[in-house]
C-alpha cells in the first residue's frame, strides 16, 4: 500500500506485528518503523539480533544501516531512556517553551514520572480554560519553574515484576488525587489528577476511596488479577468492607474495588490533631544550637574534611501569634486583673502566674473575655486544613488541653451548631424516625374532631384577623369560627364550650397541632376535666391534622 492514504500507517503497524508475532514482548518492541531489541546479556543478544535480521531478510524488509545502532547499554526509545536501571525522561527532549500550552503538553508526557503534577500544574492549566484571563502570577512562576526542575531531575522508574504483589500509595489533597505504585521500595508510576468541580463537595471519606478508585482504574492492566496492598491515610477506608451503610457513590465504588484482589492498610501521615495544629501555629519552641558544634568542627578538621567555624548561634526565639494575642489580651481584661487580685491573697488556688506574668489555669492557658480571640481559637480549631470539621465533643476534648475559659463546652457546642459547613456535609447521627400511626376510624359523629387556625388574614372591621377551624372527622363537617390572635386560652374555652360542646356534645378526642393555645395549661386543664383525649402532631409535621 502505498504511503500517503489515511490507513497506511495502521496497515504497516499491523504488517510488522505480523512479521514479529513470534518474538513480540518477549525481546522485541516494534512501533511503526522503529524495532527494539533487549536482552540479559551479550550472548543472548547476538542470538536475538540474528533472529530479528532473519525475520527482516525473510519478508524482504531492509533496514538502513547509518539509522542503526548495537550493543547499546542506553538506548533512547520514543521519548524514554532505557537502560539496565529503568526506564527515564529522555533529556533531549525540550524543557521549556514560550506557549503555556506546548509546555504543558510536554510536561503532560511525563506526568507519570512527577509526583503531584496536577497539583503543580493547577496554576497554569487554570489559565487555558476559555475565558480565563492571562495573568501569569507568582503562583504560575513558581509552578513552571518547578515542572522543568523535576522534568531535568526525573527519578528513574523501576519496571514492573507481575509476579510479585504491588503497594499503592494513596492520597487526597485540597485540590486533587493522587497516588504512587510501587514494588518493593521501588517507584514504578506516578498519577495525579485535579478535582473536578462536582468532587470539591465530597466529604474527606469520599474523597480518600476516590483516590484509592482513581490508582485502581489507571493502573488496571498492573493490578488486576495480582495481590496488592494500598496504604492509606484515612484509617476508616480500612473498615470500608464491613461498614454497615454505605450512600451510593460508595456503594458503586465496592463494586469496582471487589473485582481486584486488595487489602487496604493505615498509613498514617501528619497528625491530624487539632492540639497539633494548635501547637504549630501558636506555639513554637525555643530553638537552640548548643555549643558542642563547635566541638563537631574539629573533630571534622581531625579527618582532614574542611570546615570554617564563622558564627555562634545559641538560640532563636520565635514569637507565637497567637499565643502572643491571648498574653496582650490578658493584661488588658478586667477579669483577669480580678484573678490576679484573688491568687495574691491567696484565694485563687487553681490559677497561677508564670514568670512573665503570663495567667494559668492549672496547665491552661487562661482566654480573656474577649469574642474575637476567642472566635480566632475555635476557628482555628474547627476549620483549619490539620482540623477537618471535628464534633463538638472532640473539639472540647482538644482544646480543654491547652486553654481555658468560662463556659468553654457551650461555647464550642454552640460554635460547631452554627458551621455551615459540618449542617452540608456531614451526616445525620439520630435514631431513625419511627413508624407512622394511623389515627383510629371514628365510630359517630363528633366524637374525634380536628382543630388548627388559618392565620395571616386581613383584619375585619371588628377586629378579627384569624379563623378556627374545627372539623368532624366522621362526616367532615366543619365550624369556622373568626378569632382573633390576641384571645387568650380562656377566651377560646369559652368559644369552645358556645360553638361546639352546646351544639354537639364533649367530643372523645381532639387532635391538634402544637399551637399555644393548644398545649397551654388551661387548656390541657379544661379538657382533662370534660374527658376529652388530645392529640398532638410531631413537632413541624403538620400534614396529621390537614384536611
């Protein structure tokens, strides 16, 4: 077939597979016109180089001997290095470009090699969607020069051995998923991909199985049908099999996961510990360089490995913010200077002061009266990456370490009600509602009757703005009474009494919903007396008493 139509190129693709059938996969690649040859030794390769040359002078192919190269220990194979340690970047290949969208292209060829590249490459992929506009930041400038970093530096990978169980390395991160496969210690492959927008909502447990899911679908042909193990940091996701209820995006994942022969383990990362993070950003230690550097300089002068002893540094102090708002706070708050008063004659056992002055509670750190810092503390606590949205209860646990104040468990009770976030995202924890119970058949008329008010109406010249409606629920008759919203309980017993009991007799039950005027005292009284059984709806249900 001649060169130049649409299928040529497919057509001697499938002509050299052809050729090589026999010998493809086991010491020969082939890709169009290029033919690879590998071997474990020199012996072993002279036999598969007379092979292959057999092959070629069988079918009348000739290979041009100045495009030909052999016994090669390194070899540069479409756009990888191959040698006896692996497979890396080709170093040929161009490391930067002046359009956004060229580099990204090139670097999108060795994603496999670089970890988190979706991560590091969100600031300029951010700026190739349509409409975007082009402003190249600091974010961008950092992201670029940080791709052609690991682009000239790419680690070697190591080849896969399908006879021995792979490790999976997963995580989710603020922006994107990402994952390592590896062979024993060994880095086989990278992935990592950006967060679609629909997957920003996902709740942290979510995210992690999408990770795990995410490493299963892109290295399939790797994982399925040999052992592995993922490492996770989500130690829940280890009791994702014997979890009793599962939504249904987590139910179609099991799915995915059962076809795959895999046990997922804890790895444990950074502490997710809000006591943690609390230390991190408001307390730091004092740092201190002893003096017996410069002992370790001339013991290093001794080996003869020069070292020149500029400058002595005993010690760095560095100022915690928030800590230091809390201690500036504390001298300005009245409280505190009634403390202070109380542990100087002795009546305060419980507080202490510090050499700096600094006000204790025990091992606490005493919080001033003051709603901003305080706001700052829990915020922190609650919302920070390190926190991820803890309970009340635990969040109290965490902070009742290092700080105090009055009324500390319902203020944070009441701070973790009102997120926003955690009333979204997190799920229900309350005993399922229980069964409806039908109300019974009346046996006659007017002995089961229903009552509620139609509110909200225009104001009549005799002042009346509302209607109650008492209805029958044997013959669906019904009385509609104009009231007004200022009538007392007793107002209403005596319209009761008038309208209804004169007219119809004491009905057996009254069924209502959760109105003033109908849990109130005197009404519950006047009906207790009469014989009448009330029934009230559950509370913002009100569809038991429409008719």
């Amino acid at each position: 077939m001649s060169f130049g139509l649409t299928n040529a190129p497919a057509f001697f693709m499938y002509m050299m597979n052809s050729v090589f059938m026999n010998e493809l996969d086991k010491f020969v690649v082939v890709f169009i016109d290029d033919i690879l040859i590998y071997s474990k030794n020199e012996k072993e390769h002279e036999e598969h180089l007379r092979v292959v040359l057999t092959r070629l002078r069988e079918h009348k192919l000739y290979a041009k001997f100045s495009k030909c190269a052999f016994w090669l220990r390194e070899v540069g194979f479409l756009g990888h290095i191959l040698s006896e340690k692996g497979v890396a970047v080709d170093p040929s290949k161009p490391e930067t470009v002046t359009e956004i969208r060229s580099f990204l292209g090139l670097a999108g060829y060795y994603r496999r090699f670089i970890k988190d590249f979706s991560k590091i490459a969100k600031p300029m992929t951010s700026l190739t969607k349509k409409n975007a506009k082009f402003v190249w930041g600091p974010k961008c400038e950092d992201g670029f020069r940080e791709l052609k970093k690991l682009l000239t530096t790419a680690p070697v990978l190591a080849q896969p051995d399908v006879t021995k169980p792979f490790d999976v390395y997963c995580d989710a991160f603020g922006q994107g998923l990402g994952c390592v496969l590896m062979q024993e210690g060994r880095v086989i492959a990278y992935a990592s991909r950006q967060l679609r927008k629909h997957e920003a909502n996902y709740p942290t447990h979510d995210l992690e199985l999408a990770a795990v899911v995410h490493a299963l679908k892109i290295w399939r042909h790797y994982l399925l049908g040999n052992t592995c193990h993922i490492y996770t940091d989500h130690k829940s996701l280890k009791y994702i099999f014997t979890q009793p209820e599962l939504n249904m995006r987590q139910r179609r994942w099991l799915e995915l996961i059962k076809d795959y022969d895999l046990e997922i383990h804890y790895h444990p990362g950074k502490a997710n510990v809000v006591a943690d993070a609390l230390s991190r950003r408001a307390h730091c230690n004092v740092i201190e360089v002893r003096p017996t550097a410069r002992v370790i300089c001339w013991e290093m002068n001794e080996i003869e490995v020069p070292v020149e002893f500029l400058v002595e540094l005993y010690n760095i102090s560095i100022e915690p913010t928030l800590r230091y708002l809390i201690v500036e706070a504390q001298k300005h708050d009245p409280g505190m200077a009634h403390i202070r008063e109380g542990i100087a004659e002795a009546k305060r056992d419980c507080f202490t002061l510090d050499n700096q002055g600094v006000l204790w509670f025990k091992n606490r750190l005493v919080v001033p009266k003051d709603m901003e810092l305080r706001k700052k503390i829990l915020e922190e606590a609650h919302k920070s990456v390190l926190a991820m949205h803890p309970g009340s209860n635990k969040m109290y646990q965490d902070l009742k370490q290092r700080f105090w104040w009055t009324r500390m468990k319902r203020k944070i009770a009441k701070y973790v009600s009102e997120c926003h976030v955690c009333k979204r995202v997190k799920a229900d924890h309350l005993k399922p509602a229980g069964m409806l119970h039908p109300l019974n058949i009346p046996a006659w008329k007017w002995e089961d009757i229903h009552m509620d008010f139609v509110v909200g109406l225009p104001r009549t010249q005799k002042g009346y703005d509302s209607i109650w409606v008492i209805i029958d629920r044997f013959t669906k008759s019904a009385h509609f009474i104009p009231v007004k919203t200022s009538y007392t309980a007793a107002t209403y017993a005596e319209l009761y009494i008038a309208r209804i009991v004169s007219l119809h007799g004491v009905p057996v039950t009254i069924t209502s919903d959760r109105g003033s005027v109908f849990v109130s005292r005197f009404w519950e009284q006047l009906q207790k007396s009469l014989g009448t059984k009330l029934i009230h709806s559950s509370a913002y249900h009100p569809r038991l008493v429409v008719k």
